[in-house]
C-alpha cells in the first residue's frame, strides 16, 4: 500500500487539503496528515486559511524521518508561504527529492518546492500571480501537471483531478477511473 504524507501549515487550503486526504484514502492510499507548527495538544491542531480547524495525525518532527511514497502539499495563504519558509518542511521536500520519490504541490504551494530548488529544468504550474517563485521552472498554465517526481496542479477548482491524478500514479489508472466514477467526477 503506498504511504504519503500530506502536510498542513498553518493557514492550509482547506478544499485542497481534504479533498486530496479523502480521495487517496477512498483509494486505499494510507495517507498521514503532518502538522506544521500546529497549536493545542502536542501541536496537532492546525486551522486552515478560511478558519477550519484539522487535527493532524502527527507532527512534521514525528514524521520527517520517514521514507514516504509521496509528500503532499496543499496551498492557500498562509499556508503556503509558511511551507516554504519552514527549515524543517525544506528539509523534507529536498530529502525526498534526493531520494527520487514524488513530491506533489497545488496552488501556491508550489512555491516551497521552487525554494527547495527541485523545480529546476521542470514543467509546473501554480495559482496565478506566483510563477515568479517556482525557480528554474517553465511555467505552463494546465489544471495538473506532471512532470518527471513532481506534480503541480493550480488551485482549489483542480483538486479533485490533482487528487485522481495522485490516485493515477500511487495506485493506478484503472483506480483513478474507477474513483471518478464512484464520486460522479465528470469526464477529465
């Protein structure tokens, strides 16, 4: 079964953030929401951009060391600046990129993994009016796109296929189809 992670800061984009957590589970994708400087009891409380408060499953500090299939960043604002900001969140983007595995950014998350420096020579896309800071990146302005480990999607209108495109590649495509389906997704 493929593990990911999905990572929550502070001021996370609350559609991206659970439609992407309840489609890889749906798809059987064992899937651990890390927070990222949370609040309340051990840290785990994280309130989302438009006040939805989420209890991650563990710390990013509990689960940084861990080998992951994917690592999963939601946007919105301020989440997404405080990804790319966090020392720690870096730490893993570059980690997992070093490793070879996926890394998988939507909206203005997509920033973090441009200050990683693991955009370079890549095609990705992000929420309008942040292309500037996904470094060495050729921008393009598709709903989702793949382009080597990493995947971008634009915002929170392209969840639900960013979140079908994870299923694609985690599990596979007849998974995805069979997702779409279920949850009445129009054709992509």
């Amino acid at each position: 079964m493929p593990r990911v992670c999905v990572l929550l800061a502070q001021g996370f984009e609350e559609i991206e953030a659970i439609t992407i957590i309840d489609v890889l589970r749906r798809a059987e994708v064992d899937v651990v929401t890390l927070g990222v400087k949370g609040s309340g009891p051990g840290g785990l409380e994280v309130a989302g951009a438009h006040g939805v408060a989420v209890r991650a499953d563990r710390t990013l500090a509990a689960g940084a060391a861990e080998a992951w299939d994917a690592v999963i960043l939601p946007g919105g604002m301020p989440g997404s600046t405080n990804l790319r900001d966090s020392p720690e969140v870096q730490g893993l983007i570059k980690k997992q990129a070093q490793a070879g595995r996926r890394l998988a950014a939507i909206c203005a998350a997509p920033i973090a993994l441009g200050a990683a420096g693991v955009l370079q020579g890549k095609r990705a896309t992000s929420y309008p009016g942040f292309e500037k800071e996904l470094r060495g990146a050729t921008c393009v302005q598709d709903r989702v796109v793949r382009d080597g480990n990493v995947m971008t999607s634009r915002g929170p209108g392209t969840a639900m296929e960013f979140a079908l495109e994870l299923v694609s590649e985690l599990k596979s495509k007849d998974a995805a189809k069979a997702l779409r389906a279920g949850m009445l997704v129009g054709a992509a």
